[in-house]
C-alpha cells in the first residue's frame, strides 16, 4: 500500500492544487476543508504524513497539531505546515510543538515534493529494525544520508587499523568521534588519584564507544585502550550530532542502536556495589566471556589478572585468591596462566 497524505486547508484552490499535484506524484490524497474535519480524518484513516494550513477559522494548525500530537493513535504522524508567514516566531512556536517540517506559501510543485519524500524516508526509519551489526549501521547511516542529509553528513566512514595497547582516547579530552568496533578488543578505565585504575567497560565487536561525552556536551571521563588488534569506525562528531538533535525519530533510533549496553553497564555497578567479592568475580568472568564472544568454543580469558581485577574493582591478591577457589570448585580451569570458564550456569546463579 502506498502513502496516504491528508491535506487540510480552508482555501478551497491551494488545498485542491496541492493534492493534485500529490496525486501525479503517485501518492494516495485525502482533503479537508477546516482544522475541525482534518483532526477527525487523521484518527479515523492514519494518513502517512498531514500537510496542514496555519491560519484556518474554527481550528487553526497550531490546534490541530496540538491534537493530534496529544492522541497516541496520531501522535507520530510526520506533520508539515503551509504557511504564508515567515516570520521566525511563527517557524520556531510550530517546531516546539513538534511540527517536523514548513513549507512557505506559495510554492514550487518540487518543493511540496522533496518535503513529502524526506518525511515518508525519514518516517520509513523510524520503524526500521536496524540491528548492531556492521551492515546494520552502515543500512541506517545510508538511509540518513537518503533521507535528505547528504549534504551535512560525510560521504564515506573510514575503518582504521589500531594496534595492541594503542590508545583510542584520553580521560580529560574533549570528543571528536563517535567510534564504532568493527573487530577487536577494547578497554575504558578510570585512573584513580592513587594510582590505580579501575575498568569502566569492555567493547568488543559490535560496540559503540565513547557515545556519553559526546550527547553531554563534556569531557571523557575515562580513558580507551586497545587489547587486541582492532578495526574501528570513527564517525565525526557533528554528523552524530546532527543526526541525533536533527529528527526526533532518527535520533531515537540510532540512540537505540547505540545504547545497547547501558543496562548491562547499570547492572554490573549494582553488583559491585552490593554483591559479594565472590559474586562479582562470578559475575565479572562470564560478562568478560560473553563480550569476548568466547561462550561458543572453550576460549581462554586473554585480559590479564590485573585487568580482571580494576573490572571487578578489587585488589589483584583477592581476585587471585577467589580465582584459586574457584579453580578448586572446578568452576574454572587454568591452562598457561590463562583462565577458562569450566561452569558457566553454576557462576551466574552463584548464591554467595
């Protein structure tokens, strides 16, 4: 089925052009003559987008877009404004109640029409299922771009090589890049006053890195350092930016793609601050595990001792020391120094 375009304005020739030349453009039209009829149109057919006058008798765009934004069956129908005012008032009161775009009367046939199509592609986003996956971003990042932001975002994101121990960024540092791990290893950590450090992630493929200073505007609070032989997607800054406070339903949606470990990051402060030493070392190994994708085959746990230990947020001698039990629990083996999960289920559901 096609769009549908509601088109509601009390000027009987402008709203007959309009849908005319709507119609030649192939999509489906639906008229109403008054802000009155128009509302009750769009709850009752679910139009596509709604292309409405401002200044009607009876109820006036502002009120009819107060309406339908009110009413959860219509609230996230793209709504554009024609308006013969262009004063900045006017632009700016409509984009506060949610309008999503204007076009100013009158109007070029191909203005009316490039309007229409950049909402219906950016509409067709939002309800896209894009997963985390390279492919995945790349699908969305060029449906951005299709959507009508070629000329504000960058052609093409280069993959960059990055070595072992190479740092990706520094605590203190103002952000440049959302980064995105195509493969590879990656570790965030906090340097404490007294030396110490202390893990504040683990990335593996798939992750986005580096997201929080930039939508707070600030500097990172922590450092990234690469583990292992990495492939890394630097998006800059002002595309991500735009793209996040540029279109309410783009941006929840790459928020979406992006946020995926924020619960997981939540639940992991919870249990260090309330589990056992036992527990979190429990806890720490199969997260460790299933970020480095290593529940599938029998893999070693390649980050070190001490790196295990600033995740948990322990000293290295009591982590050595529950490791040793847990060794002869026969939870986990260790071959070459290296520590190997024996019984996942029995770590998750450990009591104590």
């Amino acid at each position: 089925m096609g769009s549908i375009i509601l088109v509601i304005d009390d000027n009987k020739d402008i709203r007959e052009n309009t849908a005319e030349i709507l119609d030649l453009a192939g999509y489906t039209t639906l008229t109403a003559e008054n802000g009155k009829t128009g509302v009750e149109m769009a709850v009752r057919e679910k139009p596509s987008i709604i292309v409405c006058d401002i200044m009607m008798p009876e109820l006036d765009g502002y009120g009819v877009l107060h309406l339908l934004r009110k009413n959860p069956e219509t609230e996230h129908i793209p709504f554009i404004f024609l308006t013969a005012r262009t004063e900045r008032t006017d632009f700016r009161k409509g984009m506060e109640m949610g309008a999503d775009d204007y076009i100013t009367k009158p109007f070029e046939d191909i203005e009316l029409l490039n309007a229409v199509e950049i909402r219906i592609k950016k509409s067709a986003i939002a309800s896209q299922n894009y997963d985390g996956s390279l492919k995945g971003l790349n699908q969305f990042l060029n449906d951005v771009k299709d959507a009508g932001l070629k000329n504000t975002l960058s052609p093409k994101y280069d993959i960059e090589n990055y070595e072992r121990k190479q740092a990706l960024y520094q605590e203190t540092k103002k952000p440049r890049f959302l980064f995105y791990l195509v493969k590879g290893k990656v570790k965030a950590y906090q340097t404490h006053p007294d030396g110490k450090e202390y893990i504040t992630n683990l990335y593996s493929d798939g992750d986005f890195i580096g997201y929080s200073a930039l939508l707070e505007n600030s500097y990172y609070e922590d450092s990234a350092i690469i583990l292992e032989e990495s492939e890394i997607l630097a998006i800059p800054k002002d595309d991500f930016l735009h793209m996040v406070y540029n279109d309410v339903g783009i941006a929840s949606k790459f928020i979406h793609i992006i946020s995926k470990n924020i619960k997981e990051k939540e639940q992991r402060l919870l249990n260090l601050a309330y589990s056992s030493l036992r527990k979190r070392v429990a806890s720490a190994l199969v997260e460790i595990t299933s970020k480095f994708n290593l529940h599938d085959q029998v893999m070693a746990i390649e980050i070190s001792r001490e790196e295990i230990a600033q995740y948990v947020g322990t000293a290295t001698e009591s982590l050595i020391r529950t490791l040793s039990d847990f060794k002869s629990e026969k939870l986990i083996e260790i071959k070459n120094g290296k520590v190997i999960i024996s019984n996942t289920e029995k770590l998750k559901t450990l009591l104590f």
